[in-house]
C-alpha cells in the first residue's frame, strides 16, 4: 500500500497571500469553494466545521509562517488513522509561489480505507490546490 501523495502547484500571488490560505486549519475541506469554516481551536486541536461537509477534527502539529504548516486529520472521516498533511511553500519565479502538499500515513489504514481513501485524496489534492490558486491570484468565485 501507498503511504504517501505528493503534489505540486505554482501560483502567481505573494508568499503572504498563499500563507493566508494555506495556514489555515482545515481549509481543503470543503465541497468546491472555498472559505466560509468556522474553526474553533483549542491548543493545537482544531474543529473546522463545514456548513455542507459538518465537523471535522485537525490538529496543528507545526507552523513556519510564510514557510511551513503541517496538519493532521482523519480524511474521510474518524473511522480511519490520521494522516500528516504537510504544505511547504518555494520561490518558483519572481512573483510565482510553488506550494508542495505532501499527505502520508495512509499504509496505517486497513486495506478497505485505503482504497476509500487514497486515490480520493490523490484527486482531491489537484481539487483544493486548484482552488487555493484561483482564490489567491483573485478569482472572485473561489472565496
């Protein structure tokens, strides 16, 4: 079983504006827009509720403002182990900000939740780093 889905994106926005999305707990849950969560934190765990998707749990394991946050969570849901999900951000280009998503622990999962799971996310990945670089380069339809 995989352990691990990395991916890439550039996104022409200051490293400011794409730490604004990134950082915060939970944003890649959503159902296609982002924003709009509610996230009640308590030390380094977070509730983010979703008006649509309802509650889930993450936690805060590090942030490196303007370099580095990483999260954990239960994709799809508090029957499966958490999983680490790492965003980093990179000078592409002048004006250009490279984001690496890096989300591992799923060969904790049964075989049945990682099936569930992994390929979901490997789509749901190129999803949410979609949105997080029409929100950031000000599509008006993506916040």
């Amino acid at each position: 079983m995989r352990d691990s889905i990395e991916t890439f994106i550039d996104i022409n926005a200051t490293r400011e504006r794409v730490w604004e999305l990134v950082s915060e707990p939970g944003w890649w849950i959503n159902n296609g827009v982002l924003g709009g969560h509610v996230v009640d934190r308590t030390g380094d765990e977070c509730l983010v509720t979703d008006a649509e998707l309802g509650v889930f749990t993450v936690g805060v394991v590090s942030t490196e403002p303007l370099e580095r946050a990483v999260f954990t969570w239960h994709p799809g849901g508090d029957d499966v182990p958490r999983t680490t999900v790492e965003f980093v951000l990179l000078d592409a280009a002048p004006g250009v900000v490279k984001v690496r998503v890096t989300e591992t622990g799923f060969a904790a999962m049964s075989p049945e939740a990682h099936a569930r799971n992994y390929g979901a996310n490997v789509e749901g990945w190129g999803e949410e780093l979609a949105l997080a670089r029409a929100a950031a380069e000000g599509a008006a339809d993506a916040r």
